[in-house]
C-alpha cells in the first residue's frame, strides 16, 4: 500500500544539521571525542532553584492540567519581570504561557495569517520560522540581509517588498544566527512601517538576557500592539522543559486561548511551577553569571576565528553564535562542515539551515562549549583548514 502525505509535511524541510548530528553520534560511539558546536542549546544545566521548585511542584501534586493561558501567578511574574527590566506595564491578561517558544509562534502565526498570505522574514534566519507558516498554509516572503543591514529588516526593507499578500513581518533580536539586536529607533521604524500599511509585527525575544554590552530593548517599549514571542529555554536555561509565552494584545487574547484549548490544552503544569523561581534574585544571580561566561565564550572565539580567516563582518551582539562566511575557502558550506566533522571531530551547522541568501558560503558556530573546550575547537579546525586547502587548491 502507497501511503500519500500531505503537501504540507512534504513542504517542511528538515534540520539539515541534524544529518550533521547523527554521524557526530556516530563517531561518538566509535571512541572519537566530538566537540559540538552545532545545537543552539546552553552547556549548562538548568539552575538549582528552579529545580527545586519543580521537584517542590511535583512533591505537592500539581500535575493537573493549568488553563489554557497559563498559570495565573506566572503570567503576573513575567509582567513583573517586563516592569523591572525594561520598564513597560504589561497587564498579565496579555501574557500567555505556550509549550515552548515554538508554542508562541504556532499561537501567533495560526491568529494572524491566513492561508495564501505572508509575513517578511529576515533571510538568514531561524528555519521554523517559515516553516510554522506553511503549517497553517500561509508562506514566507524571504528578504535577503547581510552585513549593511546588521542581517535585519529594516523599514525601507519592509517597504520595498510589501505586497497585497503580505500581513505582517517577523523579526528576531537577537537574531538567529547572527546575534544581531534591534535598537529602539530601528524597533520603531519597522513598527511605524508595519502600521502605516495595516500589518502586524511580531518579534522573537527569546535570546533576551542574552547580550553583551547592551541591554535589548524590547518592542513593547515602543509599540504596545506587537506581538512577543520568548522562551524560558535560552536565558533561563529551561530547554527541556518546554515553556514559553507570547505577549499579545488584549482584544486578541480571547482568540488566542480558544486556539490554545483546541491545540495543546496548556502547556506542561510542572513546568509553569518551576518556572516561577526564575525571577527570584538567587535565580538571575545564576542567570547573570552565566551571561558573563558567554560574553568571554564570544570574545574569545570571535577573534580566533577570524585569525583563522573565517569572515565575520557584523560583531554579534547577543545570542550564542557566530555567523561565518566561508566563501573565501572554496567549495560548499555543507560540504566544509563535513569535512571538519570527519577529520577533526568539530561539529558546526551549515548556512542551509537558515534561508536561501549565501546559504551554501555561510556556516554558524554555537559557543555553547567552555573556553577551554573552544580552545580545542580552534586548534583542530586550524589544522582542518590546511588539509581543506590542500584539497580544494588554495
């Protein structure tokens, strides 16, 4: 029997990184030591306090489901949390708590965009992104970024490639996989952009917490209509368990709950509980120490790579990774990740995995190892780069 899938699944490109992963594993279980730079999740493990306070949770028998928005006292914490960091007054009847940050943009995406229209994306830029587009049959309209643009859409972007099918635009700060943040001035522009041609914006927050030297502002400081997406996974550390919130307008909650009771019910209750410690002071202790090591992760990993001859033309501001153009190497960006991995043991992701614009010229590198694992890293992928050119002529 020929079993027929639909059009849609058929649309959905894998992670081609995780072809990557599977023969890291491999040779992981052959003796080789692998050093990973390819997955975009912290080394770290979640901090004890929040720990506690599932194990607390469960302890307690809090294993029903919560209602569809969420916790009550979770979605007041991340209110709290938004008054203290970045100033704004969010009512927590605008907050909704989603199973992940995926949640969020399956929430968001399903409200806003009906079948056959589409919102601008920044190309390079998170894979799922578009692809929760075409879940609910709408699409992506790819803008191609680069380094004049601070790999970002811009307002005069937005405008040039507005079309009658087009209903909003998303954006990431920090962008994924480039670092890139936003400033309130450029937050303003594309919000007066997307107003004034009767679309929505929606802004991925998740690597919020995550930057070094400046503090991301959020949209909400400049534009109390926008849709936030963020997640416990990345600054709080929370990856496993799933948890994330979309910040929405008031008139639009309604319709987001009913889609929440139909989806997912809620998301994981154990979860909402433990989450709850993220916002005391011993908490965000843990979560700003861990913010300095990466800073000292990516000053000193950006420098050494660009020794190396790797083209980094943008400083990532926020995030875990850097954005490397290869070109200047020759051959392909899948191909030159394939060969690290088979010869010196260094797992990195190729540009496919984030759009269309320099794809197969780009590569991205996740510091999510300490300094003296990237130390190793760099030594290795030196030695690579010499069999590599001897390979391809240079």
């Amino acid at each position: 029997m020929t079993l027929t899938y639909s059009a849609r699944s058929r649309a959905i490109e894998p992670f081609h990184v995780m072809a990557l992963l599977q023969r890291a594993n491999e040779l992981e279980a052959t003796g080789h030591d692998v050093i990973h730079l390819e997955i975009g999740e912290p080394d770290f493990n979640t901090a004890e306090p929040i720990i506690q306070a599932g194990q607390a949770a469960l302890a307690a028998g809090h294993t029903r489901y919560t209602a569809a928005l969420g916790l009550p006292a979770l979605r007041e914490a991340i209110a709290g949390f938004y008054a203290v960091r970045y100033g704004v007054d969010i009512s927590p009847g605008r907050i909704m708590i989603t199973p992940g940050g995926s949640g969020a943009l399956l929430m968001a995406s399903s409200l806003l965009v009906d079948p056959g229209k589409h919102w601008l994306l920044a190309d390079p830029g998170y894979p799922c992104n578009r692809h929760f587009l075409r879940l609910v049959e709408g699409d992506a309209r790819l803008v191609p970024v680069g380094p004049a643009d601070n790999y970002q859409l811009t307002a005069d972007l937005v405008a040039r490639n507005w079309s009658e099918d087009s209903v909003g635009a998303l954006v990431a700060s920090p962008a994924n996989p480039t670092g890139t943040v936003l400033s309130l001035e450029e937050l303003t522009e594309l919000s007066q952009a997307l107003k004034v041609r009767g679309g929505h914006l929606v802004v991925d927050e998740i690597y919020h917490g995550l930057t070094y030297g400046i503090d991301a502002p959020s949209v909400l400081e400049v534009n109390n209509d926008a849709f936030v997406l963020n997640s416990f996974s990345k600054y709080f550390g929370m990856t496993g368990w799933r948890l994330g919130w979309l910040v929405a307008p008031e008139a639009a909650v309604p319709e987001l709950e009913k889609l929440a009771q139909n989806i997912y019910i809620s998301a994981p209750t154990l979860s909402q509980y433990a989450a709850l410690a993220c916002f005391e002071p011993e908490t965000i202790d843990i979560l700003e120490a861990r913010r300095a090591e990466f800073a000292r992760r990516r000053d000193y990993l950006l420098p050494a790579l660009r020794a190396l001859g790797f083209k980094i033309e943008v400083e990532p501001q926020g995030a875990f990774y850097l954005y490397a153009d290869v070109s200047g190497f020759g051959g392909d960006a899948f191909d030159f990740c394939r060969h690290f991995l088979e010869t010196e043991q260094v797992a990195f992701t190729p540009g496919l995995d984030f759009g269309r614009s320099g794809a197969d010229q780009h590569v991205r590198f996740a510091y999510t190892q300490n300094v003296p694992r990237l130390q190793q890293a760099v030594e290795r992928i030196a030695r690579g780069l010499k069999t590599w050119k001897a390979r391809h002529a240079i």
